[in-house]
C-alpha cells in the first residue's frame, strides 16, 4: 500500500487548526511570552482540547464531495448545511466563520450559482478558500498544469473569486504537489516557483500590479535583483492576518524554517493573530511533509473525531489511488 498523503493531509490541517483555536486572536507578543506548546482548551472560543473549527469542516466537505465525483454544487450544498446545520463540525457546533464565507454560503443557498457565489471584490481575499484546498491536490495531481489551474478557480471560488485568492491556491498547491512528488521542501518550493511563473507568463489571467503582490514568493515578477526567498525573511518581516497572501506566506515560511511537524504547527500559532488558519495551512503541508506518524501521539489523543478523519481519509485514498 502506497502512503497514504490524503491521512497526512487532513490530520495535518485538523492539528494544526485544533493548536490555534484556543489563541485565536491573540497577539505575536502575549504568544511570545505565553507561547503554546501542547494542546490548550477554552480560551477564545471556549472549546474543548483538540477542537478544531471551520478550517478543517470545510476541508472535510471537500474531501467528502471528492469520495464521489467531482461537482461543485454538491460541494456547495455540504457547505450550506455545514453552515445551517453544523455538519462535519468537531461537535455539532459551527463557532467561527469568515465573513465572506458566509455571504458566500448565503448566496449559494439563495440560489445563487456555485461559482458566482464568491466574492470577487479586492477587499474579499481572506484566506476563507486557502484554508479548505488541500484536498483538491489528489483529484489534480496528475492533471495538466492549465487543468490544475481551472479546478482550483473553480473550488476557490465558492468563497473567494477574485484571482489573487486564486493564485494563493494554485501557489500552496504546487508546493504540495512537488512534496507528494517526493522533492525536499526547498527543491518543491524551487519548483513551485518554475511551474507558477511560467504558467502565469504564458497565460495572462491578471495583471502585472496584480502578479507583484506575490514578489516576496514569485522570483521574477517584480525587482528581481532584490529578490529574497521567502526562508531568508525574519520573523518580524512576516504576518499573520486573516489576509490571503499573509496566510500563504507564513504558513509556507513556517515550513520552509523548521525540520518537522510539531515545530512548524507550533511556530505558526505562535506567530498569533490568524493562529488556527496559519497552523492549519501549514500542517497541511508539514504532514505531507513529514507525515501523521509524527504528530504528537497526546495531540492526536485528544483530536475531535480522530476515527471520523482516519476513516474519510480511507474512502479519498481509495477513490484516488
């Protein structure tokens, strides 16, 4: 049997979620001086140890839309009822939500069309679509590039249309692509790189100004003599917001600055602010990187329907491979 990258995946989201949740909000500088480094409860959402939040039910909806076939008002509606009546939620409670992921949803159950439902104003780029896209790596995995791009437009844009949230999606899925392809985490962050410029230059989808909002990962699309890899930054020079770009970024970095799953779940939480959707983006991809085993055995203990998330990620697993 193959490994298994959908379990690394989703187990790696849901920890990394489940960390962040009870510092939500909270500040770099009090995670500083409190920093977390085991499971917490309550705290800003009064919620048991190992409950993890929207980030993860999303990402759960999705992969379950996969177990089937792809269709994305199918995805819509286990958004919609994820939203009304709190399905794939750790317990059967829907305590955090983005705003522009619920106007989405609200659209979509009003009628609104799956893939006009998002927004596409500049103002809606949360990172509300980055944080659920995981699971679409293994339906594209072995898609052309161009198709790969569409399938992400698509999905992304249930909550977030405009093409800078795109491109965040399309960005952390071709990093993780080069990690499932077996490279390190530098030769698939180089091949990131590569494959995303050369896409973007040969398909003009957005605008220059546009593209340069993405200099500090994308050699090439703004001064590139002063180009710095993303790794070479401080932690000072990185953020922590709700910000699509800010959430690709750190997320990324956190990986890019540690050598396994603990240490960069943990740094990224501790950046504060966004905590449970930076640790859950970058789990996801420090458990492609270094896989489930090596999540903390007291962490996964206390994970909120660890067999649930074991079990969907058998039915991915065998539908893709």
């Amino acid at each position: 049997m193959k490994k298994n990258f959908v379990k690394d995946a989703l187990l790696g989201v849901a920890v990394g979620d489940a960390l962040g949740v009870p510092v939500e909000f909270r500040s770099r500088n009090e995670l500083t001086n409190n920093p977390v480094i085991d499971m917490r409860a309550m705290g800003s959402h009064r919620q048991l140890a190992g409950t993890w939040s929207d980030d993860s039910s999303l990402t759960f909806c999705l992969a379950e839309m996969l177990c089937n076939k792809y269709n994305v008002q199918d995805l819509a509606n286990r958004f919609i009822n994820w939203k009304t009546y709190a399905y794939w939620t750790a317990y059967d409670k829907v305590f955090d939500i983005g705003i522009a992921t619920s106007a989405a949803i609200h659209a979509m159950a009003s009628g609104v069309p799956p893939l006009l439902a998002g927004g596409v104003e500049e103002d809606s780029n949360g990172n509300g679509s980055l944080m659920r896209i995981l699971p679409l790596l293994f339906y594209i995995k072995d898609k052309p590039i161009n198709e790969r791009f569409r399938y992400i437009n698509e999905v992304s844009s249930l909550t977030h249309r405009h093409i800078r949230s795109v491109i965040a999606c399309f960005i952390y899925l071709e990093y993780a692509l080069g990690i499932i392809n077996g490279l390190s985490k530098y030769q698939a962050y180089e091949a990131m790189q590569k494959q995303v410029n050369s896409f973007l230059s040969e398909n003009p989808i957005c605008s220059q100004p546009e593209l340069d909002k993405f200099k500090r990962i994308l050699p090439g699309t703004s001064d590139q003599d002063n180009f710095r890899n993303l790794y070479e930054l401080e932690e000072d020079e990185i953020h922590s917001s709700g910000y699509v770009l800010h959430t690709l970024e750190a997320s990324i970095w956190c990986v890019l600055k540690t050598t396994g799953y603990k240490e960069a779940v943990l740094k990224a939480v501790n950046l504060g602010n966004d905590t449970d959707t930076t640790a859950a983006v970058a789990g996801g991809l420090a458990g492609l990187l270094y896989g489930e085993h090596t999540i903390p055995v007291e962490w996964m203990e206390v994970l909120a329907r660890e067999k649930d998330i074991d079990e969907l990620a058998t039915r991915l697993y065998r539908k893709i491979y």
